[in-house]
C-alpha cells in the first residue's frame, strides 16, 4: 500500500518554487517567471526582484550594489 502525500509536502508544490520581489511584494514563480537575485543578500535580506524592478534598478543591489543574477 502507498501513502499519497498531500498538501504542502506534495510533489509539485508551488510553494517550494515561490518568492516574492523585495520591491514590489509581486509573487515570482522560479522557472515560469524571471527573477533575478543579489548572491551576497540572498540569505540575509531574502533579495529578490522581478524584471521590472531589476531593470529600474540598473541590475545593481540596492543594499549591498553588487551585480544582480538571474535565478536558474
């Protein structure tokens, strides 16, 4: 007999896959939408940021002014 995992826990679970853009407070999907994150703040100040706020920001870390990556 196999036991079905449900809820969060579930395969699939877009809630593993969720960030929300420092900025804006928009909810990003990693792998459907294009999100862009500071490798240094990462951690610390959960940094990351949509296209739209990445562009205004000229790609650059607005805490620590390092160059802003896109996430895999």
């Amino acid at each position: 007999m196999s036991i079905k995992i449900r809820g969060s826990n579930a395969y699939g679970h877009s809630g593993w896959f969720t960030v929300y853009c420092r900025i804006c407070n928009r909810k990003l999907k990693i792998g459907t939408d294009l999100v862009y994150k500071c490798p240094k703040c990462e951690k610390k100040y959960n940094a990351y940021f949509c296209e739209a706020d990445a562009r205004g920001l000229k790609w650059k870390c607005p805490y620590c002014n390092t160059e802003l990556v896109p996430v895999i």
